[in-house]
C-alpha cells in the first residue's frame, strides 16, 4: 500500500520548490479540510509541541516559526504565553500567509520567505518552530535549515521539529496508511482542490531522513537532543538546543 502512496515524480523534481510553493498556493484556501479530517489530531500534536519546549519565566518571548503554513501555531502558543507571544511566522506562500491575516491574532507577524534563508536577525528567537513542514523539504536541504534555525536562535534557545513518522506497529502502520489512502477520495467530496491534498499524504508516506536530519542538526552546533513518538505513534517530535 505505500507504494501507491508514494509521489511518481522522481525526487529532485518532488522536493523542487516551485513545485512545492504551487502546491501551498492551491491548498490555502482549503487546507482547514485536513485539520477537520484529522479529528482535532493535529491540534494536539502541536500542543504537545509546545507543552515540549523550556519556556522563559517572564518577559517577551520571541518565537521564528519556519514554514508556517497559516500559523497554525500561533494558537497553542498563544494559549500558552498569552500576550508574551512575539511569533513570527515565515512561509514562502503568500496565499498560506494571507490565510494566516485573516486569524487577525496578536503577537503575530507575517513574513514571506524561504525557510532556509529568512534574512531575519540573527539571534532573534528564544525559539525555533517547524510543524508539518519538513515532508516537503529535500533532505539535501537538511542541512541548511538547522544552519538557519541556529543563526535564528539566542545562545541556549531551543528548536522544535514536528512531523508525521510511519508507525511501527504493524496494526497502527496499516491503520495510518489507509487512512492516507482513503484521505484524497474524501477530499474530492468536500473541496476542488483534492488533487492538491492527495500530495499530502504522498510526502507523508516518503517521509523525512531522520538520522540525516539528527546528523545535520548536530553539525549545526545543536545538542541535548529529545526525541518523542506522539500518540498514536504517527508523529514525531524533535526537540534540540542550540549549544
């Protein structure tokens, strides 16, 4: 079944980031979809994203949250640093960013950029965020985005990486890998935008190279390394700090 599931395209031309921006531009004004199929999943594991970081007892708290998406993190954060939250969310679609505004939120500020080269101020975050995008980046990439989240980050700040991982329990595998499969026909009912949404659950399936990304994340001065499968085992949560 995972074959099916994999994109057809060769991986240079899978990862491109024309490619991958198009596809975020079609899927802005739908992407909500996914959320309400997920049964408030996804929610939760951002939260578990944000209960994971050591958060400063007082004072602003600066977080750079690289491709964005429609700051979809703002919210746990918000609910959990209240008007400290100073979140700055990147993504290199303005159609994501757009949808990103209309949340009206505070504490919130928009800036379209590539993830890997934000040209923001170095030493600007108590913390570093990425949830849901790294399925989408070449793992060649790997390396530039922890040397980015590094710059990005003060002395002893913190770097959170969450996406979704193939269980390896058989039954939860199987469970997650028909429920990917099922995923794009469901869609094709509820939005025109389906064929967009089916790429989702391909790049889930191809997943992320996590010893080369724990390779690259070390090499980028990252160290006290915490990883953490997210119930029901279908995610998986980095959390690294800059030494």
């Amino acid at each position: 079944m995972t074959e099916l599931l994999l994109p057809s395209l060769p991986v240079a031309a899978r990862y491109r980031p024309a490619r991958v921006r198009a596809l975020f531009d079609e899927l802005a004004s739908t992407y909500g979809a996914a959320e309400w199929l997920s049964g408030g999943q996804l929610g939760r594991w951002r939260r578990s994203l944000v209960a994971a970081l050591r958060w400063p007892a007082a004072g602003p708290v600066p977080v750079i949250d690289l491709m964005a998406g429609g700051a979809e993190l703002w919210q746990p954060l918000h609910q959990h640093l209240g008007s400290r939250l100073a979140l700055t969310a990147v993504d290199f679609s303005a159609p994501m960013l757009a949808r990103a505004a209309r949340q009206h939120a505070p504490g919130l500020t928009l800036r379209q950029a590539d993830a890997l080269a934000t040209e923001l101020p170095a030493g600007a975050a108590a913390a570093v965020t990425c949830a849901f995008g790294l399925k989408t980046l070449a793992p060649a990439a790997y390396p530039a985005l922890a040397a980015e989240a590094a710059r990005l980050l003060r002395p002893a700040g913190q770097l959170a990486l969450l996406e979704f991982d193939l269980p390896t329990q058989p039954w939860v595998r199987a469970a997650m890998l028909t429920y990917l499969q099922l995923l794009p026909a469901t869609l094709r009912h509820l939005c025109r935008e389906a064929a967009g949404h089916a790429a989702l659950p391909r790049y889930a399936c191809a997943g992320v190279r996590w010893p080369a990304l724990l390779a690259a994340l070390r090499d980028a001065g990252f160290g006290q390394v915490r990883q953490q499968r997210l119930w029901p085992g279908c995610a998986r949560l980095i959390v690294a700090e800059k030494l």
